[in-house]
C-alpha cells in the first residue's frame, strides 16, 4: 500500500463474462493494462465499475483482484459507498484488509438528504476507517449537489483529504478551491473539466478515457500543473470529441464497447446497463479511428 494518491488516476471498468459473472482474470489484465498505460493509480467498484450492480463480496474480492494485479506500489482507491450509511459501513470497513489505498465516498443517490444529512453521513463513515477519504459529488447520477460550503466543512474532518468534483459548475470549483484547507485535493470527476480545473488549482483528474488515452491525459495533467498551458490546452482540445464520444451513452456503456474494440477484455454489462445503440457503436469507432489509443491488450 503507498500514502500517495496520484494525479491521474481511471475509474476501471469491471468486466463481466458471457453469463454475467465478473471475470477476475479480466478484472487483473485490464489493471495492469491501465498502470503501464500511463495512470498513476486506480479507482475501483466505483460508478464506472458497476458498484451499484455488484454485491459487497464481489467489491472485495474485485478489490482484491486489483491489488494482486499491480503490486503494492500501485495507488488504489476503494469505491466504498451505497445511499444508506448502515450499509456503506462494512465496506468501508473492509478496505483496509483488501489492500485499498483511499476510500471513495459518493453523495448518497435517491434519498436526497438535506446538507447536514450529507455531512453526518459522510463524517460517519471517514470516522469508521483508517484510510484517508475522498468524497465525490456528482449531481447528474445523484440528483444531488453537496454544496462549497458542506465539502469545506469536510475537509476539515482530518481524514478526508479531497473531493472526485463532477459538478462541471466552476463557480463552485473555485470557491472550494479558494476555501480548502492546505492539502485538501480536488480531483476533476468529468474528464473535459480536467483541463480548466487544474489550472484553477485542482489536483488531476479521477478518469473514464484514461482506460484509452492514460497517456495524453497524463500529459494534459501535469502540464497544466507545472504552467505548460499551451501544451495542456492544445491536447484538451484535440481530446474534446473523444471524451465526448465515450459518454454518448450512460458509462460506462460506451467505454466498455471502445475496450473490447481496441482488444482489451472489458466484457459484458449488467442489467439494467445493456450495449451500445448501432449509432453509438458508429459514433465511438470513428473517434477511435481518429486518436492514437494508449492502452494495449493485457500485460
């Protein structure tokens, strides 16, 4: 296990065999796949996975898959929250055992809690682990946003170090940004905010098209980060229609289609989630044929 929690990191995909049941050889190529494509570290079980369509048991053993894959070296963060605080608990709790890294906890979805609901839940579970947290607000899958003013009231919980910030309002962005205590990181949960948000301050990116362009992406990052911004600017842009390409549909639908295009086992998705519309399929191999794809078929 390490302390530092990289820049770039994917949200993994979870891939599923014929019948439907996760396929753990998969689950370790494609992680490996993805560090020596050029990511810092993984997110695991979280939307991009699936979480909502696996049980606890396979979280954890996903998770452990995961660490057997890459070693101990490998930054990996636990996607470890449901909408209900009780059941979000034994995950959290076994993150620690299952080799995770960090924890991400996402604003609990459909129960729609009033702010001090938010912060009780997610000050609950930080307060259950060891591990340092990561909140993630993302409105569009929540039907809820976690206002500036409740992140900066968690971020001072001493183990919640930052926040996955899929708002895509840059009002927002910068009043955490300008508010956050020193150390408080904020990683961009949309990939086309990625950009404009670490130039503002954010720290990196928590990525879908990171499964395919890990490296561009990483290049983007740490460009804007150390003031190359032409640099970063110019591959923002050219990666616009990509990334627009992979949520032409609801993730990860459209990435798990572009994976097993370019050849890496992805495999299948879970009910309620089913494959690509033809017009889609057409829309994503015609970026694919436009980009230089990063990833390459399983170490």
């Amino acid at each position: 296990m390490t302390n530092e929690i990289g820049r770039v990191l994917t949200a993994m995909v979870t891939p599923f065999d014929a019948d439907g049941a996760v396929d753990y050889a998969a689950v370790g190529e494609l992680a490996r796949a993805l560090i020596a494509s050029g990511n810092d570290g993984l997110v695991v079980t979280g939307t991009t996975g699936e979480a909502p369509s696996l049980t606890n048991e396979e979280q954890i053993s996903v998770w452990r898959t995961v660490r057997e894959a890459v070693g101990p070296d490998v930054p990996l963060v636990g996607g470890a929250s449901t909408n209900a605080t009780n059941e979000s608990l034994p995950l959290v709790r076994a993150c620690v055992d299952a080799g995770m890294d960090a924890v991400m906890l996402t604003v609990p979805y459909y129960n729609k809690p009033p702010q001090e609901g938010l912060f009780q839940h997610f000050t609950t579970l930080a307060e259950a682990t060891p591990l340092p947290c990561i909140l993630y607000n993302v409105p569009s899958r929540t039907s809820l946003n976690m206002t500036p003013e409740t992140t900066l009231r968690l971020a001072e919980v001493p183990n919640i170090i930052g926040i996955k910030e899929a708002s895509g309002d840059f009002d927002q962005i910068e009043a955490i940004l300008g508010g956050a205590p020193e150390g408080f990181r904020m990683w961009s949960g949309n990939d086309n905010d990625t950009e404009q948000m670490v130039e503002m301050g954010g720290y990196g990116v928590i990525s879908v098209a990171g499964h395919l362009v890990a490296r561009q992406i990483r290049e983007m990052v740490y460009g804007a980060a150390e003031g190359r911004l032409d640099e970063a600017r110019a591959i923002h842009e050219r990666l616009v229609p990509f990334v627009d390409a992979l949520f032409i549909e609801s993730n990860p639908i459209p990435v798990k289609f572009a994976l097993n295009e370019v050849g890496v086992r992805a495999g299948t998705l879970r009910l309620p989630l089913v494959p690509p519309s033809e017009a889609s399929q057409a829309a994503i191999r015609e970026e694919l044929a436009k980009h230089a794809i990063d990833v390459t078929v399983a170490v």
